[in-house]
C-alpha cells in the first residue's frame, strides 16, 4: 500500500483536518508528550533555510520520542547531480518519514512518487501547508472554535496564500486577498477555489468582516532579490494596527514569519493586541507532532 503524503490539502479530508488540529491542541496541553514515534527517524531534506520548520519538526519528533536527521540538500549527492528519484529511493529506505522543503514543487512530487515512507511538505514555491495547520490551530485555541468566516490576506499571492485557498475550501470559509496587479496567485489555485476566494480592489473590502488578517514577504525565498521597483509596487500592501479597525471585532493577525518589518507589517503589530504570531510560531511544533501522527500510526 502507498503511504500517505502531506504536501498539500488536495487529498485531506475535513474530518482529518479537524482531527489533526484537535490533537494538536491536545499535545499541546501535555507536560509529557506520548512516546509515539519511539523508534522512529524523521529525515528533514532542506535545500532552503528555516528557523521555525526545521526546529519543530525536529523538536517535535524528539519530543515524541523518535529522533530527527537534518540534511542539508548542498550536502547531498543530490547537489552533484543525482536524480532525486534516487535519492527518494534510498533516504525512504532508511527513515520512516522524511520533511522536505525546496522551490520546485515538481522536484517535490518527483521525490514523493519514489518515495515508500510518507513525505511532508516543509514549504515548496507553490504550497506552505503545515504553516497553514498551525494558523487553523492557533485560531481554534483563541476562539475555542473553527468558525471562520473570512481571512484576508494582504500582499504577495504566494506559496502561504495558496494554503490559504486550499484551507478556504475545505473550511468553507470565504479569502480575500489584495494584491498588487501581476502578484497576484496562481490562476489555476485560483480557479478551483474560485467560489471561496476573491481578489479585492481596496484594503478596506479585503479587511471588512475578516476573523484573520494576515500576510507574508513581500519577496519569498524562490522569487528573485527584492527591487527598488517591488517596494514601490507593494508598497501600500502592509498591515498596521490601523488596519485592525477595519476587521471585525476579536480579530486576530497572524504572520507566518519571519517578518520584515517596516515593509509588509510594521514595526509595532507584531506585538499589538490582536497579534497572535508566538502563539502561532509554537504551534508549528505541536500541530506538526500531530501530523507526524495521523501518518505514521493511523
Ligand atoms: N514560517 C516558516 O516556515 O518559517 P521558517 O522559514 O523559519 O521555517
Ligand atoms: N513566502 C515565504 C514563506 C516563508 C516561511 C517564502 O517562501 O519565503
């Protein structure tokens, strides 16, 4: 039998979706994890760099009692030219499930239809989808439940904005983004979320009535180094605390992070009331132990 994957949300239930983030919470509440990947060795292939995936998903697996092993891709054959198909062949040989973060969604699949051990995405250029787990967890823990309505997004329509269009259908909950014109994310995503997601012309409209604002870089690790001329045309797509008033009551901001400050949020909303970004940070670790759960013991 084929094991299961997580690179996106395309072949996630609700119910699973559900059930992963209640664990998550679950764990979380634990002082003393369960020793459920005991035996087990997490394989973590980065060809990019990572403060919060790599930490948690490493935290999180010793925490559960199995063990990590970091693999930077520069120091693999792979960076010499060996097909990844092979390098699939064998890491999925030796580990029981392996994270892997890099730009080319495609490399990524490529890795995942060779390998015999589940693989989880760590961040591709298309596709951010544990990030995404840990906001969904993070607003069930402030709120106690799952009832969103609207998330807006502002800034570049990237890889966590694709997660986001993904979660929108499954969640049924409406996403507005505002994007600067030819930034804006990929037509096909956006076709099949259509009935979920919208691109607003103004701020305000994206803003109104949203239970989650939140937004990211406006230049991503794939995207080539930032301009004077990017800044200039992203430079009205930023979250402040001003733009709290236009969200509805209890909102809360998030950021997937790491931050640029003074460009797509300012220097003080990462700290303003609504912010729940520490929170959020943390949960990477918890919801991703959950994860690591429901595909290697279901
Ligand atoms: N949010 C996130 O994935 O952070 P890192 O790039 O630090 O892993
Ligand atoms: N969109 C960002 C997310 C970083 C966690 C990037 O891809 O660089």
């Amino acid at each position: 039998m084929s094991p299961k994957h997580f690179l996106n949300f395309t072949n996630l239930s609700k119910k699973d979706l559900i059930n992963i983030i209640d664990r998550g919470l679950e764990l979380k509440t634990m002082v003393s994890k369960p020793k459920s990947m005991e035996g087990k060795i997490l394989g973590l292939l980065f060809e990019k760099p990572s403060t919060r995936t790599r930490i948690s998903f490493e935290a999180g697996m010793q925490r559960l009692g199995g063990s990590a092993l970091f693999l930077s891709g520069q120091e693999l054959q792979m960076s010499r030219g060996e097909p990844i198909s092979d390098t699939a062949k064998v890491m999925s040989s030796m580990l029981d499930a392996i994270v892997i973060r890099t730009d080319s969604q495609e490399n990524l699949e490529m890795f995942t239809a060779n390998s015999s051990v589940p693989v989880i995405s760590g961040l591709s250029d298309v596709y951010h989808p544990c990030q995404i787990m840990a906001d969904l967890m993070t607003f069930k823990e402030v709120n106690k439940n799952l009832n969103i309505e609207k998330v807006c997004w502002i800034g570049d329509g990237n890889n966590v904005c694709h997660s986001y269009m993904e979660a929108a259908q499954i969640l049924e909950f409406q996403l507005s983004i505002f994007c600067p014109k030819g930034h804006e994310p990929n037509s096909k995503i956006l076709e099949s979320s259509k009935n979920f997601v919208t691109i607003s012309s103004t701020k305000e409209e994206a803003l109104s009535d949203a239970n989650i604002v939140t937004t990211d870089v406006w230049t991503s690790m794939n995207s080539a180094k930032q301009s004077k001329e990017k800044e200039l045309i992203f430079k009205d797509f930023f979250v402040d605390s001003s733009a709290m008033n236009f969200s509805k009551e209890g909102s809360i901001f998030l950021h997937c992070l790491p931050a640029h400050r003074g460009e797509e949020v300012s220097f003080e909303m990462l700290d303003h009331p609504s912010s729940k970004v520490w929170m959020q940070a943390e949960n990477r670790m918890h919801v991703q132990e959950a994860i690591l759960e429901y595909l290697l013991l279901d």
